[in-house]
C-alpha cells in the first residue's frame, strides 16, 4: 500500500465515522441541503482523486520485445526471404 492510498483510508473511514456520529448525536429535521452534500462532495472528490492519482499497469513498466527473424515463402513454396516478427 503507498502512502497516498494509506491517507486516502483514513479520509475515507474518518468522514464515515464522522458522518455516523452525526446522524445518531441529532434528532432528524428536514431541509434543503446541509452537512449531507458536503460530506457527499467531499467523499465523491476523495474518491476520484484516488482513482486519478492510481498508477497502470506497474507504472511505467513495459514487457521486453522479443523479435526474431522468419523465413516467408510464397504459396508455390518459392523462398521470399526473411521477415522480423516482432511480439
């Protein structure tokens, strides 16, 4: 685990610790919008940064290229030469 997903988990699990102590601390009331939109935003925002900031595919690595040389006929069997194949 990298730092920055180690610090994305523990913004994750305190707003939800936060936001489950504050629905139980109150009586309910109705209105517009409140502390619910921000902490959606604020979660909705900390989870696309993460996926933003994720790396791909070991970040940068990239499979050696193996090539090799093939010898081509034509389909009477006459030689062609040679082509590189490369995987």
């Amino acid at each position: 685990m990298t730092i920055r997903s180690k610090i994305a988990a523990v913004a994750i699990t305190a707003i939800t610790l936060t936001g489950a102590f504050a629905a139980t601390s109150q009586e309910a009331q109705a209105s517009k919008f409140g502390t619910g939109l921000a902490i959606g935003i604020g979660a909705g925002a900390l989870i696309a940064s993460g996926a933003y900031a994720g790396g791909y595919y070991g970040h940068g690595y990239y499979a050696p290229v193996r090539c090799h040389w093939v010898k081509r006929f034509d389909h009477y069997g006459h030689y062609l030469g040679k082509e590189r194949i490369c995987h």
